[in-house]
C-alpha cells in the first residue's frame, strides 16, 4: 500500500503540474464550463484513448498517458463546476483554481486509498483497455443522471463518477508511466 500511495502521489505530480502550466496560460477559461460541457470533453479523451489503443497508432502525435492526465485534469474541473456553476467570466484567480483542485484531489486520493484497502489492489491486475472502458462506462452513466437533473434514485451521483474516472485515470498513469520505474 505504501508504494501504491507513493506512485499515486507521482501521478498526481504530474496532473497538478500541467493544470498550473495551463493556468498561466490560459486562467481559468474553464470557469465558462457548464458541467455537461466538462462530462462531454472528459469523454473526447476517454474516446480518443480507446481509439488509440484499438488502431495501436496515432495521426495525431499524442499518446494515451496525455488523454489520461488530461481526464483526471477535466475531472477536478468538473468537480469544482458541480460546487461553483459555471460562471460567465473567469471569476476565479490562479491560487483559488489551485487550492480547489488540491481540494477535490485529495478526496479523490482518499477514496481511492480507502477504495484500494478494500479491493486489495486488484487494479494492479487489471489492462490498461478495463480503466478505459470503466471510465466510459462512468460517462455513460454520468451523461444519464446529468440528463435526469442531476437525480438519482438508487445510484451514486455525479461526483462519485467523477471520482472514480480520476482515480481509473491515475490508474492508467501509473502503469504506463511510473510502475516499475
């Protein structure tokens, strides 16, 4: 459990660098978002890893570790969308953008420490192909709710799909780009 906490952190690494790079260059454009909008990209890049992983080539000179990292990103957005709204301007700064994802990533990172205790890691096991799938399996399930006002009767509710799309996500990372090195 500890290397699995370790190389979850390494990955987590990786995804908060890239989401500050973006902010300088971009700030928080993402704010205009509405959360349908933020499901329906996250899903682009869960498409665009299946795709890739069933041609086993690429036009476009990005692999499957960017979409990834780019999933758990859009994710944390999605989260803080679901508690903020959308907003019609950029009406947050750099350092809330960051303290928000630092919030929604450590619960993701605590469910998924508490999620790995009871599963006994059997994501170790698992193909890099199953996360994908899970993760589209989650957006459909997500894009269900979404088109029922957000209600559930028996079912988790969005944030919980989210969750686990960012930590299937981290998943993906890790084997691809941490495990064993």
């Amino acid at each position: 459990m500890d290397l699995t906490t370790k190389q979850f952190d390494k990955a987590i690494e990786m995804c908060r660098d890239l989401y500050i790079m973006k902010l300088g260059d971009y700030g928080a454009a993402w704010r205009l978002m509405r959360p349908t909008s933020v499901t329906d990209q996250i899903l682009i890049k869960a498409n665009r890893i299946r795709s890739l992983e069933t041609k086993g080539e690429a036009m476009v000179d990005e692999g499957i570790l960017p979409e990834f990292i780019g999933i758990v990103n859009y994710g944390i957005i999605a989260l803080i969308q679901l508690e903020k709204g959308y907003a019609d301007k950029k009406d947050i700064d750099k350092d809330e953008a960051i303290a928000l994802y630092d919030h929604y990533m450590d619960k993701a990172r605590s469910l998924m420490l508490a999620k790995n205790h009871d599963y006994d890691e059997i994501w170790r096991k698992m193909r890099v192909s199953s996360y994908t799938d899970l993760i589209l399996m989650k957006l459909m399930r997500t894009k269900e709710i979404e088109n029922h006002d957000g209600r559930t009767k028996v079912s988790e509710g969005i944030d919980a799909n989210y969750m686990d799309m960012i930590n299937y996500s981290i998943f993906g990372i890790i084997q691809l780009a941490i495990d064993g090195k």
